[in-house]
C-alpha cells in the first residue's frame, strides 16, 4: 500500500509580527530611561507538521528552512517609563494550509485532511518593537 501527502490550501502573509516569539527586552529601572537594544538574536521558525509530513517536508513544499531558528539583527531604543520594558518582535512570514493525505491501492484517493496549520519564517533583518 502506498501512500503520500501534500501541503494544500497555502496562503502566506508578508510583514508579519510574531508576538508569540520576544526575542528581546530591556526593563527600565529608573525614571527616565531610555532603553536601547543592539544584538543579535535567533528567532524561532515554527512549522506545523503532522498528517504524514514531518517538518523538512512541509518546509519544503513552503519553501523555507526547516532550521529551527533564524538569526536577526535588533536594533531599537526609545525612552521607557520606569518598570515598563521595550520588547522586540521577529517579523517574518506567516503561513497557513492544510495537509492532504493520500492512499495509492490500486488507485489514488483522499485519506483525509488535516485542520488549518501554521508556520513562521523570521526575516533576518525585521524586528517590531514595542514598550509594554
């Protein structure tokens, strides 16, 4: 019995801010602070896989790494009121499809469909940052 399965459905949305993904903070300690943030930080790149496809297939098919983390560049500074923080955000790609599974005995037909699945390719030299 063979059997296969493939990404559907893809639809990608460009300058996208993973607010899930804090990459870095600078907490204000004083009154009148101004927090400045200048590094380099790896960002997390998130792939839903499942329904017969692992990871690097599902990469594949979105043509994107499947390495776990993409190194970015911050650079940010704005004044901060103390105890509050300015955070950075990786912006980056977010995708959304399903998998389709496949069974090939002797003819080919739709197992199956997965829910919507998500995944997120950080730009390397995108961040959004924000004071909370």
């Amino acid at each position: 019995m063979g059997k296969y399965s493939k990404v559907i459905k893809k639809s990608h949305k460009g300058n996208y801010t993973n607010r899930h993904n804090e990459i870095a903070r600078c907490t204000a300690q004083t009154k009148g602070m101004t927090c400045m943030i200048n590094k380099t930080a790896a960002a997390t790149r998130t792939i839903d896989a499942g329904f017969g496809l692992d990871r690097g297939g599902v990469a594949a098919s979105l043509n994107i790494s499947d390495a776990q983390t993409q190194s970015v560049s911050v650079i940010c500074s704005s004044p901060v009121k103390k105890g509050h923080s300015l955070v950075a955000y990786p912006i980056g790609t977010r995708y959304t499809y399903k998998i389709e599974k496949h069974i090939t005995t002797p003819i080919d037909y739709k197992a199956g469909t997965s829910g919507w699945k998500h995944a997120f390719n950080p730009a390397p030299a995108k961040v959004s940052c924000k004071v909370k």
